[in-house]
C-alpha cells in the first residue's frame, strides 16, 4: 500500500547554515542524508556534484533544486538549507543562492522523480510562494511551506 507523506520534515531543515561554497554544501547535505536517512554519504556528495557538471542545478532568484537518484535510496530524502550567507552557485541569472531544497531520489523511479522536481520548480515559480518561503525563520514553518507536495513511500 502506497502512503503519501509530506515532502518535508521539520527536522530535515538546517537554517543559518555555516557554508560558504557548493562542496561545503554538498558534505553537509550528506552527512545529514547519511544520519538521517541511513545512505551512503560519499556517494551523495558524488553523485550531487556530477549532476552540477551537467548544469547548474540553481533555477535563479535564489534558488536551487540540487538533487541526485541513487541506487540505494529506497524512498524520497529531502534536505532544506538556508545558508548564513548566499553562496554562488552559478544560477542563470548570476545570484547567489539563499534557499536549497535538495534531494535524493531512488533511481528506479524516473518518473516520480520529473513529477516531483517539476512540482517544485513551479511552486519556486510562484512569487508568493518564494515570498512565505523567505519570511519562514523556523524550520516548522518552512515545512509548512511545502505541506501541499507529497510523496509515496
């Protein structure tokens, strides 16, 4: 039976996050997956940062849907970031990434995983959305932001 779940939980949003570059992004992120989700870190980071090499994952004003499919994720992981500081990330319209939304995503399920980045370009699409995002100072309400996504497990 397929249960659908939030997108995100409260405990998997770091705010105010001490990283100053993609890479101290990309391990921080793991090491988060890895304790929290039981995969393999340096395969995360690995795999987070070939899909860079293809193109940027920064959508602009912003924001960034850094994600990876992996083998060995057997359901959706899903990490908020609000870095201390913006961090370059070379986004099409050349700003600085404030939030994050990156994911690891089994890779049995490709088509889940369009349907789901796709969800979430739109709402970084809509300015009001991108707007409560911005004004959530706690993780509780930045969850609540993306209560409207679920995901089957």
């Amino acid at each position: 039976m397929s249960v659908n779940q939030a997108l995100l939980r409260a405990e998997d949003v770091l705010l105010d996050l001490h990283v100053t570059t993609r890479q101290g992004l990309f391990d921080v992120a793991a090491a988060h997956f890895a304790r929290e989700w039981g995969l393999p870190q340096s395969m995360i980071v690995d795999r987070l940062l070939a899909r860079e090499r293809i193109g940027s994952t920064g959508l602009g004003q912003g924001l960034a849907i850094p994600h990876a499919r992996l083998e060995e994720a057997t359901n959706v992981a899903v990490l908020f970031v609000r870095p201390e500081y913006p961090i370059p990330f070379d986004a099409p319209d050349g700003k600085p990434v404030s939030d994050l939304l990156l994911m690891v995503v089994p890779a049995r399920s490709p088509q889940m995983y369009l349907v789901l980045l796709s969800e979430i370009a739109q709402l970084f699409g809509d300015r009001a959305f991108r707007e409560k995002l911005r004004a959530a100072n706690d993780p509780a309400a930045v969850a609540a932001c993306f209560a409207s996504l679920k995901v089957s497990s």
